[in-house]
C-alpha cells in the first residue's frame, strides 16, 4: 500500500464563497499515481468546511439561507470576541464537517455525476490550505 500526501492552497473572497476544488484533488491523486484506494481531505481550519455538491450556485445560496437560520447573527454567542461572524463560523464548521473521504477506482475519483468538492469559507476573506491523503495502491 502507498501513502502520497500534498496541501491545496486556497484563497477566498468573502463569507460563504464555495471554490470548487475537484480539479486541483484530481490533480494531486493523478500526480500520486495511486489507481486503488481512498482520498481524505481534511480543511486545516476551524472556520471553513468541505461539502460535495452541485457546482449549482442555486443550492449554494439555499445551504446559506438554512446555516444563518441555525446560527443568526443577531443570536448572543460566548465565543463573540472575534464577532458573531466568527461563531457561527465556528458553529457551522462543526455542523458541515471539515472532512470528507472519497473512494478511489481506476485512478478516478469516484463522484457521481453531478458531484463536485467545495471549499466553503465561513468567515472572511483569506489564504486557506486543504490537505489531501491518497491511500492505496
């Protein structure tokens, strides 16, 4: 079994900006000449999250709508130091996951057909890193 691991370097724009980043993990798992296995991305952040999903800016804007629901900004939060942008950051990290884990088949990722990584920014405008592991053989 090999082990190739490589950081994704992302730069966001704004709160709840979605960068598809299914290209750049194809990249990595070409580059790691695995064709078995699986691939774990883990967000190396506390106030981000990866989701798959449509790249359908429509669903991306109903997600938005249900986290504020969840987590209002006009709610009395403990961790408000950084702002209440930043707990509900925090908050809706924990409630998407900042994980994913996809099979590997035949050196492809194997996503269905409307499938597509996201790195969702919960907070501002910044550089952000996603690590990738490729396991198999």
């Amino acid at each position: 079994m090999k082990i190739f691991q490589k950081e994704i370097e992302i730069e966001t724009e704004k709160i709840n900006h979605f960068v598809k980043i299914t290209e750049e993990v194809e990249n990595v798992v070409r580059e790691s000449k695995i064709k078995n296995g699986m691939v774990f991305l883990n967000a190396l952040h506390t106030t981000s999250a990866l989701i798959i999903q449509e790249n359908d800016s429509t669903i991306h804007e109903d997600l938005v709508k249900i986290l504020e629901r969840a987590t209002p900004l006009s709610e009395k939060y403990k961790h408000d130091y950084e702002g209440n942008e930043n707990a509900t950051a925090h908050i809706k990290s924990n409630l998407l996951g900042s994980f994913l884990s996809i099979p590997l088949k035949d050196g492809k990722l194997l996503l269905g057909t409307w499938q597509d990584i996201f790195f969702l920014e919960l907070f501002e405008a910044r550089k952000r890193k996603v690590f990738v592991t490729v396991i198999g053989e």
